[in-house]
C-alpha cells in the first residue's frame, strides 16, 4: 500500500499528461504531493524525510515548469531527487559515519555489516546511473517518452534493482536464534 500512495503523484501526473498535456499534469503532481502530505499530517502519520524533500522538489521543479511554461524544468526533477538520494547516503556514510539504508531497514533484517556496506554503495550507484538515465531519456527523446519512461521505466528498474537486491541478501541474512 505505502508503494502506491508513494507512487500516487506519478501515475496521476501520467493519466494528466495523458488526457491534457504536461502543464495540466505537472499541477496534478504539485496538488497530489501537497495532498498526500495534507493526508497524513491530518491522521497523526509520520511524513518521512523523503516525501518532505520529494514534496519540496515537485513543488520548486513543478512550479518553475508552471511560472515559465517550459518543461525542461520538469524533466530534471527525478534528475535532482536521485541526486540528492545519492548525496544524502553518501553524505550519511562518510561524513556521518551512519549507513542510512542500514537504519531504514535494520529492524526488519538483520545482516552482517559488510553487506549493508555494500547495499549502501549500489543505492548509491542506483541513484546515480537513474540520474542519468533520466537526463538522457528526458534530452534524447519526446516528452511522450519520457513521460512513459517515468513511470514505468523507473517502476520497473526500481522493482528489477530491489529484487535483485532481496535475492543478494537473502544468501546473508542472520537468523535469529530461537
């Protein structure tokens, strides 16, 4: 469930690009964003580090689209979120010695500490190369690609990224003992 009211905005700003074009569906992901965090400030839930910085990226990227009616702005919103993603693991590990993916995960598993080392640095590589391969779609083809790309492009290698990731720890897991 949290996967599809975190995905809520893009497949929102999908149907709307869809069904108008990418200024309607770039208001629709601002308003979808506030909502969500409107939603769970209004039921006592906790809005996560994340969705703070993803809601200030949409709306600063989203709005900059709005004001001057240019959608480049837009496009290198997931650029900028990945990015900052990236630095912040970078920046939790080395400069504050914590790895962020150890503390977001280590209640449900537990795992030696050189593999949480290594998930830190492929999210880290993740990040990165999704950066990337947001500017290249978003500069090299339509914004019909890439709207297309967005959702289930990024879905996609995001699901095929975890899953191969679940399949490597799991040959690490310590067992609790009973």
């Amino acid at each position: 469930m949290k996967l599809l009211f975190d995905m809520l905005p893009v497949v929102l700003f999908f149907i709307a690009f869809k069904t108008a074009d990418i200024y309607v569906a770039t208001g629709v992901a601002i308003v979808t964003s506030i909502a969500q965090i409107g939603w769970l400030k209004l039921r006592g839930k906790t809005v996560e580090t994340m969705q703070w910085v993803s809601l200030g990226v949409i709306v600063i990227f989203g709005g900059m689209t709005l004001l001057l009616q240019d959608e480049t702005f837009i496009k290198w919103k997931p650029t900028v979120l990945y990015g900052f993603f990236a630095i912040a693991l970078l920046v939790g590990r080395y400069l504050m010695g914590r790895n962020l993916i150890q503390l977001m995960m280590g209640k449900q598993i537990r795992l030696p500490d050189g593999v949480w080392e290594r998930l830190n640095l492929a999210w880290i590589l993740f990040f990165w190369a999704m950066a990337g391969l947001n500017l290249f779609v978003a500069y090299r083809f339509t914004t019909e690609t890439w709207v297309n790309f967005k959702l289930f492009g990024t879905l996609g290698l995001t699901l095929a990224f975890v899953i191969a990731q679940a399949i490597y720890f799991s040959r690490h897991v310590i067992e609790e003992e009973r």
